[in-house]
C-alpha cells in the first residue's frame, strides 16, 4: 500500500515518517515550520523545554535531513516552505491513504482530493474538547490533563472535526512537556493500527468543545504564568 504524508520538518514530524515507512511505500510532503513568534524570556524557555523534550523522546531520525531524498526509509520527500503544503501539485492516482500531521490547514482544491482518498489526520490533542493550535498546552493550562493526548481523525473542511477513529490521553509523566511529547508517540502506533485495521468513526459532539486554541493567544504573559505554575 502507497501513503502519503503531509507533514513538517520537526524530529517528531520525521519520527512518524520512520514508523510508517518500514511498512509501506511512502510519500512525504514535509513543510518548514512558522517562525517561532518573537516573545521574551518565557517563550523562550518554554521553547527550549519543547525542543529538549522532543529531542530526548525521539533522538535522531534518518529522515530529519530533509536533502536526503533519495533516502531508502521513503520513495519521495519533498520540503515546502510554511504554509505551502496545500498549493503543492499532488497526482493522488497511485496513492492509496492519506495521513495528515503538523502541517498548516489544507484548503481546496487539495482539501477535497484528500479527503475524496479518506484522509486521517493526526492531531494532538484531545478532540472534541481541545481544536485548534497547541491544544495539549491549553489543555494542561486550563487545568485539564486528562484532555492531553492525541485524536485521529477523518479530515473534514472543519479544522480538527473530523468523525474521530481513535483517540486517547497521553501516558503520565511528571514532566508536561515529556508528556506532550509521548502523547505524539502514542498518536503514531495509533496511526499504525488505523491504517492496519481501519476503525467505525464517530462523529464529534461540537457541545463539549472546551477551547478552540488559536495561535495568537499564546502570548508572553501566558507562557509566564504557566512556567511559573511548573516551578
């Protein structure tokens, strides 16, 4: 079986790619990631708890040089800058799922392409309670941990509504930023099984939307009183 994925250039987003490319013939979209926003002192440490978090999960990854097309783990990579993924030329014709992670929102023409193939995206955290950007902080900002995780989804038009196939809280640790990123881990042997065993989707219950996180409102003074709250 033929996937592609659409995905970006952090460790994680190449970690997925490994896992999946043992087991099919894979295709990888990747896309630069958005310039991390200009903050002070606490973005800049929460930022640096992410990066060591991310590299102490997942270490180091073949795939992680994005010049290494010819790379045996994928049959195709292609880098785009941020934002582009969506005005990239697909031919779907040979593919046959599509799985979706860390990339920017994908609108038409492609957005109906993918979906026409039955595309799943992966997102982290939990749906239908936490949409949007960054849901797994926001999630462990408001209080609710038990909403830290991942879900994957169908994709649909609606950012993160897609009828959900698996979902499920992150594994406990004592460090929330470590936990974010096991909750990625957890996501990919989800993805995995999906694409093994395809599940019944259910759709979302819109009513128990707690947050629909935007990148704007993760500003300075959030992440300072969220750092301070960690000690």
């Amino acid at each position: 079986m033929r996937i592609l994925l659409l995905t970006g250039t952090r460790l994680r987003h190449f970690a997925l790619a490994e896992m999946l490319a043992p087991h099919y013939q894979l295709d990888v979209v990747a896309e630069t990631p958005r310039q991390t926003p200009v903050g002070g002192p606490a973005m800049a440490e929460y930022y640096w708890r992410m990066d060591a978090a991310e590299a102490g999960v997942f270490g180091m990854v073949a795939l992680v040089d994005p010049y290494l097309r010819e790379a045996d783990q994928c049959s195709q990579l292609d880098v785009v800058g941020f934002g582009h993924v969506g005005h990239v030329q697909m031919d779907l014709n040979d593919i046959d799922r599509v799985v979706t992670f860390g990339c920017s929102w994908i609108k038409e023409p492609l957005l109906g392409q993918l979906v026409a193939k039955g595309a799943v995206n992966l997102h982290m955290g939990v749906a239908p309670y936490y949409r949007g950007t960054a849901c797994n902080f926001w999630a462990a900002y408001d209080g609710h941990p038990e909403h830290v995780g991942y879900t994957v989804h169908k994709l649909t038009a609606g950012l993160d509504a897609g009828p959900i196939l698996r979902a499920a809280s992150a594994p406990e640790s004592y460090d929330p930023f470590e936990r974010g990123m096991r909750a990625c881990q957890a996501g990919f042997a989800a993805v995995l099984d999906e694409l093994a065993s395809p599940s019944v989707p259910t759709p979302q219950d819109a009513s128990k939307l707690i947050r629909y996180c935007k990148a704007k409102d993760f500003t300075e003074e959030i992440c300072a009183a969220y750092l301070g709250r960690l000690g």
